[in-house]
C-alpha cells in the first residue's frame, strides 16, 4: 500500500511540472530553471533518492 502511494505522489508530481510548463512558459525565472543543467540533476537525483528505495522494497528509515 506504501509503496503505491508513493507512485501516486510521484506522478502527481511530474504532472504538476508538466502543467506549470504552460502555465509559466513567459516567465523568466522559469525559463532559466528549465534549462538549468544543475535544477535537472538536482531535480532527477532528488526523486531517485527518495523513490527508488521505496520501488525496491527498501526502508529507507
């Protein structure tokens, strides 16, 4: 059931980041941290740490 949750989250998430990219799309700030190299690996290291143990079945407390 966890575990679910998690996916669920995680989705929600990357759906939410897809929208604000048409909502912001003429603002600045957000035009420098989509094509931020360091905001991506930030960003895609961030949900590998806290999604990934929960995917394999890990505790990761």
């Amino acid at each position: 059931m966890g575990k679910l949750v998690w996916i669920i989250v995680y989705f929600i998430r990357l759906i939410l980041l897809i929208v604000g990219i048409f909502i912001f799309q003429e603002s600045n700030i957000f035009k420098q941290r989509r094509t931020s190299v360091l905001f991506w690996l930030i960003f895609i290291g961030s949900n590998y740490v806290v999604f990934i143990p929960f995917i394999k079945g890990e505790n990761p407390f």
